[in-house]
C-alpha cells in the first residue's frame, strides 16, 4: 500500500504572499495566486490587497460573485489551505 500525505499549505506560508507580484488570497479552504488579475479585478485592486495573505472568504461570498468569478479562481489555484489560515482571520485560533 503506498503511502499518501496530504499536503496543506500553512498560515506561516500563506501570510508571506502579501506583495502585490506575489500575493495570495484563501478562500473556502483553497489558496489562490491573485497577483497577475489584482490590478485587473473589477472590483478595484485595493478590497484584494486589503486581504492579502489572508483567508477573505466573507468578503469573496458577501459580494455575490458571479460563475465567471468562480472560473477566474479556478485558473489561480494554488492548493489546499490549512485550516488555521481560516480560523486565524475569524479569530478562533
Ligand atoms: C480574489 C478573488 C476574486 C476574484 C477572482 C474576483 C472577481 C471578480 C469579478 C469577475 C467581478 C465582476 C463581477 C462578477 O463577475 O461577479 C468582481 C466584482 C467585485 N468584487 Fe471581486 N473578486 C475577488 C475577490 C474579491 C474580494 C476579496 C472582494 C472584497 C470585498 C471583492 C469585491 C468585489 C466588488 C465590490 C465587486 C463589484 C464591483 C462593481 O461591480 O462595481 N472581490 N470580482
């Protein structure tokens, strides 16, 4: 039986992408790269900036994103979060 790991990114990892060439968002528990569609975002570059590094699931959901948003996400994936990314931004770890 081979042996399978999973491999979470971790909030240590996530936080350092804060840099507008290098900037990462977590949203539902999967990481994104943004950094090439910031400048591009219809909803002006500053609201993603705002939560660089960081979990913005809320404020992703809270918009109403249409599918084509959803389908821009799927072209920046990066991989699964850990958890702690999340509970971190909403205060429960
Ligand atoms: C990081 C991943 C994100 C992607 C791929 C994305 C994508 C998009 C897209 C395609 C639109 C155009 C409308 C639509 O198709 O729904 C949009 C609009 C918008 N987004 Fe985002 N978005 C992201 C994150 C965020 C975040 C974190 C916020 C924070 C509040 C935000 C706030 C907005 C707002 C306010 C609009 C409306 C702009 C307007 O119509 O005037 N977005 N976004």
């Amino acid at each position: 039986m081979s042996e399978t790991k999973e491999q979470y990114i971790s909030l240590a990892e996530v936080s350092k992408h804060t840099k507008q060439d290098d900037m990462w968002v977590v949203i539902n528990g999967k990481v994104y790269d943004v950094s090439k569609f910031v400048d591009e975002h219809p909803g002006g570059e500053e609201v993603i900036s705002d939560v660089a590094g960081k979990d913005c699931t809320r404020e992703f959901e809270d918009v109403g994103h249409s599918e084509d948003a959803v389908e821009i996400l799927e072209r920046l994936f990066v991989g699964d979060a850990d958890p702690s990314v999340s509970f971190y931004r909403y205060g429960l770890l």
